[in-house]
C-alpha cells in the first residue's frame, strides 16, 4: 500500500510541474522565479519520494529512472551555487511527461 501512495504523490508533483510550463518556453520559465521555485521544490519532492520505495518495488519497474530521479534530488538539495536551470527545464520539456505516463501505467496495475 506504501508504494502506491507514493506512487500516487509523484503523480500529482509531475502533474502540478507539467501544468506550471505548459505553453512555456525556456526564457518564460527562467524569468518567472516563483514559477521556477515551484518546479524545483515538486521535482526535489519526486526525488525524494522515489527514494523510498521499495527496492522490490523498483526492480519490478525498471523502466523508471529511480536512481536519476534521487539523483536529481541530491543535484537541486546540495548545489549550493545554484540549480542548473537548463538542466531542469530540459528534465520538465523533455522527461516529465514520459515519466508520468509510465507512473500512471504502474498506477493502473
């Protein structure tokens, strides 16, 4: 049951992070910092959450990056000079949406 309430929360933060950008393009997102605050603190919050899963969990849905995901996590929490905001408008542009279809298949089962 832990899993899929887990599940569900990164959902909903791709989700929120998906419908903040939509229509945006790089310099939309860069020059709204409130905008760019919220994307960092939902993607951190995926990070964080992927992390405690199951180990069984994660190795039956190796399609999903957990490692990178966590890792993600630790690049926005500990970079203290600063988040690599090309690095997360790409993640949001070109990842998010991929990942959250393969969330809400797993969500499904």
């Amino acid at each position: 049951m832990r899993n899929d309430v887990i599940i569900g929360k990164l959902i909903s933060y791709s989700e929120k992070v998906l419908s903040y950008c939509k229509g945006l393009n790089y310099d939309g997102f860069i020059g709204d910092s409130k905008l760019v605050e919220a994307c960092v603190f939902n993607l951190s919050q995926i990070g964080e959450l992927a992390n405690r899963l199951d180990s069984e969990f994660t190795e039956a849905h190796t399609d999903i990056p957990w490692k990178q995901l966590y890792g993600l996590r630790n690049r926005i929490v500990h970079d203290y000079d600063g988040v690599n905001l090309s690095l997360v408008w790409e993640i949001v542009n070109d990842d998010l949406y991929e990942l959250l279809i393969k969330l809400q298949s797993i969500k499904q089962l």
